[in-house]
C-alpha cells in the first residue's frame, strides 16, 4: 500500500504533467515537446521508486543474513549440516 507522501508525490506529478501538456500545447504549439519533458519526469519518478524499493529488499536481506549469523554463533545448527550431502553413512 502507497505511503500517503508517495500519492502527494503522483498527485503532485500529475498536476504538473497537466500543466506541462497544456503549455506545450497552447502556448508552443508542440505538443510532443510536452509529452517528452512529462515521460521524463515520470521516469525519473519510476527511477527513484525503483531504487527506494532495491534497497528495502537490501536491508530485508541483511537483517536475515544478520539473524541467521546470529543463529550459528550462538550454537545453533547451521543451515549446511541439514542439507543432505548424497553420501550414505550406514
């Protein structure tokens, strides 16, 4: 679910797309201008969400690393001693 600061940012963006579509299009008379400068704001929106969201999957993945580290250390069973290896051992 979209933070309430992530849909100010798109209501936002959407606002000044709206604005930018109709410059470019009443005033300069070049509407593709206007498509390009608003793709390009988007992207870089797209851009930013994407990085924000690469690096909550980091630090999920470092907390996990960090228990499971935890875990061996304080004695527990490591991971690779549950993993069969394929040698019988009769």
């Amino acid at each position: 679910m979209p933070s309430s600061r992530s849909r100010q940012v798109e209501i936002a963006l959407g606002v000044v797309s709206t604005l930018v579509v109709l410059y470019s299009l009443v005033i300069v008379q070049q509407i593709l201008l206007g498509f390009v400068v608003v793709a390009l704001l988007w992207a870089v929106y797209l851009f930013y969400l994407f990085v924000t969201v690469l690096a909550r999957i980091a630090g999920s993945l470092e907390t996990i690393a960090h228990e499971r580290a935890a875990e061996v250390t304080d004695g527990g069973e490591s991971a690779s001693e549950d993993v069969p290896t394929g040698e019988n051992s009769e």
